[in-house]
C-alpha cells in the first residue's frame, strides 16, 4: 500500500515472524496477562504502551498469541473503552501541538501544510470511524473545538 501523502510505496520494513503459538519461554496464562492489560488501562496507558510494557517487564513478546485476541479487543470485552479510537486520538494531539506551534510561529509554511495533512487524516479516519459505528454520524471536526476532545 502506498503512503497517504508522498510518492513513497511504504515497502520497506521489517515483518513480523510467521508464528502461530507463543514461545516456551514467554508468559503463557491468559489469566495474569489479562490481569495486567487491565491494570496498565486503569492506570491510562495506550494499549501501544500497554504492549511495549508487556513485552519488555513480563515476557510477553506478542499478546495476540497469548490471549488469541488483541490488547483494544481485550480492552472492549471489559468495557474499558475511550471516546474517540486511539489512533484518532493521537492525530488529534498531534494536530493540536501543531496549532500551537503556528500560533508563535506564523510563517512556517511547512508546519502549516503539515498542519492539513495531519487534518485531512483526521476526517479520512472519522469517516472509516463512522461508517464502522465507532463514531457518531454528527460527529465532525472543527478545530476550534479540537481541545476539548483531546483527553
């Protein structure tokens, strides 16, 4: 798949081993990891983090194969969702210190484009958002209210 905004095809990389059973040497009950995806998430981590947090403190190196689910499913099984998806989330924050930049900083061009790049991600997310039901079918973005949506 090709980036979303340059010439680049977005090929290069490294991949994950093709494995379907966790190592013998890693945690493997489901119980305790489950337990600490729940205490990482009451205690406001991403479940990015709470997967770093996971691979290197408790040898976990991969939950889909523990858990046979991913860490945001595990999440919603439990009810421990937040309003708006993580990956929305993190453009928003990213867009919001962009504003903030171009307020000091009026002529940087660059930031500014940057600024509606990182907006038009926004709004391409919202709308895969709101056709999967993950967002409402009012929701849009504005802004000038982008502070208070971001946590």
């Amino acid at each position: 798949m090709a980036r979303m905004h340059s010439n680049g095809k977005g090929t290069s990389g490294s991949s994950k081993p093709n494995i379907d059973v966790a190592p013998s040497w890693a945690e493997s009950d489901k119980n305790t990891v489950e337990e600490l995806i729940l205490k990482y998430a009451q205690d406001g981590h991403s479940s990015a983090k709470i997967g770093t947090m996971l691979r290197d403190m408790h040898a976990v190196p991969d939950v889909r194969l523990v858990m046979g689910e991913r860490i945001s499913q595990t999440l919603t099984r439990n009810d421990i969702t937040s309003t708006y998806p993580e990956d929305m989330m993190n453009l928003m924050r990213k867009a919001l210190s962009l504003i903030d930049h171009l307020v000091s900083n009026k002529k940087d061009l660059h930031n500014r484009r940057q600024l509606e790049l990182c907006e038009s991600r926004i709004r391409r997310l919202a709308r895969y958002y709101q056709q999967t039901g993950r967002l409402s079918s009012t929701w849009a973005y504005k802004r000038d209210q982008l502070r208070l949506m971001v946590e």
